[in-house]
C-alpha cells in the first residue's frame, strides 16, 4: 500500500491407515462371531452328552448308581455352563471394549482433523496495530495557509499519493484535515488559493461535487492503534470514509491505512484466490 494510495495436500499415505484397518477391523468381527458360534455349538454338545448319560439307564446298575451318575451329571453341566459363561463373558468383554476403544480413536483423530484444519485457516487481525500501518510522511503535510499550487508541486513528486493530510495552523502538527488530491487538480481552483479557502468553497458548494472529498468521519476517520479493527471497519462503513489515520495522544498523525487494508486482515479476503 502506497501512503496516499487450500488446505495443504495430504501426505504420501495419509489415508493408509484408515483405509487397511476397516479390512482388519471386519476379518477380526467376523472371526471373534465365529469363536462365539463355535463356543455355543461345542457347549450344545457337551451339554447334550452329560444330559445322555445321565440319563440313560445302565444294565446291572442300581439305583443309587443312577442317583450318583445324575448327581455327576448335574455337577458336570453346572461346571460346563460357568465354564463356558465365563470364556463367553470374556470375548464379548474383548471383542466390544476393542470395538469401543477403535471408536474411541476415531473419534479422537476426527477432532485432530477438525483442530489441526482451524490452525490452518487464516486468523482475522483484531487490532488496529496488527495491520500493514504505512508510516506518514511529515514532508507531505500542509498548513492551511498553503495554496494550491504548494500541494500540486508535492504531488507531482509523489505520483502515488491521492490524499493530502492538513494540519492545525498553529503549528502543533496536530490533524486537521484529509483532502482528496483529485480537488488540488482542479484547474479551475485558482493556484495562489489557499488550502483554508479551498475547504471554504467547498463546504458552500462553490466548488461542486466535493462534499464527500474530505472532512472526519466522512472522507476519513482517525483510530488509535489499540482501537478493535472491527470497531473501525465498522465506523468506516457508517461514515463512508476510505482512509484510516492514526494520531498519537496529542492529535498528530503517525500512521495510515486504508479500507482496503482493514478488508485485507479478515480471513475470507485472505484466503481468496
């Protein structure tokens, strides 16, 4: 600024991982339901053994031998349904707490993405000094007792500048004004008319269309550099200015910027192409 004037690609293998342990992930469920099918059939059989046996007759037993094969067979079916309870309780233990932890994971890497994508957005400038401040240049500064042709010999040394700073008369350097250049190349302004006049004739109307060339909290504001950049931004849309000037704590100018600048610091303008 003249003083008057995608996501970062994924690495080499990024998705991997995610895309070899889903495979893994359902070979492991299908093989644990196989384990549990397997469990619950061999518990079936053994089941219907002891249930067989004990009651099944035997030829030249007594009765108290079928009392004592039944009593076996109680115990024998009591001992093979913990048992079995037990190694059933365990896997489906393992297999949902693995299945639990895996979420648990993915749910973390997901929330790293979306942390690590927020790090990498452009972050929005909040205040005033955060900006690219242009420093003022106290040889382009004028009193109001210089004519036109005093500024149009500056600008034309300065073919970059488009706005003239005006300063307090009794020489304390303090901010008065800020005119657009584009009065100063009137022609029809008389070049021996001083700045005071010219801001004269403007705000009568003797010179046209100038209204909105100049003037605080019109043509521009002042700010201070711990002033909120949205606090600005926001005067400068209800007055309309296009230029920013800081002044320190006795009113002199030491920096500028533009509108231009204040939509440059927020992320969207940032990040477009």
């Amino acid at each position: 600024m003249t003083l008057f004037g995608k996501p970062p690609a994924p690495t080499a293998g990024a998705g991997k991982t995610s895309l070899s342990s889903a495979p893994q992930r359902n070979t492991s469920g299908a093989l644990a339901f196989s384990l549990v099918v397997t469990m619950l059939v061999i518990l079936l059989v053994l089941i219907t053994i002891v249930i067989y046996e004990a009651t099944t007759p035997r030829a030249g037993g007594t009765a108290g031998d079928a009392d004592k094969l039944l009593e076996f067979g109680k115990w024998s079916l009591s001992v093979l349904l913990g048992a079995f309870g037990a190694w059933i309780g365990a896997g489906a233990a393992y297999f949902f707490g693995r299945e639990n932890l895996a979420e648990s994971s993915r749910s973390t890497e997901a929330a790293l993405k979306i942390q690590q994508e927020a790090l990498r957005r452009p972050q929005g400038r909040e205040k005033i000094r955060e900006l690219s401040l242009t420093s003022m240049n106290t040889d382009f500064m004028f009193k109001p007792d210089k004519t036109r042709q005093d500024v149009v010999t500056e600008l034309e040394k300065h073919s970059d500048y488009w706005w003239v700073p005006v300063l307090d008369k009794d020489g304390k350097r303090t901010l008065e004004d800020v005119i657009h250049a584009r009065v100063f190349w009137n022609p029809a302004i008389a070049a021996k008319h001083p700045i005071s006049d010219i801001l004269k004739d403007i705000t009568s109307g003797v010179i046209k269309d100038s209204a909105k060339l100049h003037g605080e909290n019109s043509f521009f504001i002042k700010a201070a550099l711990d002033d909120r950049i949205s606090d600005v931004s926001e005067r400068m849309d209800t007055a309309g200015a296009v230029v920013g000037i800081i002044v320190d704590d006795k009113g002199r100018p030491t920096a500028c910027f533009t509108r231009q600048d204040i939509l440059n610091s927020q992320p969207a303008a940032a990040s477009s192409p």
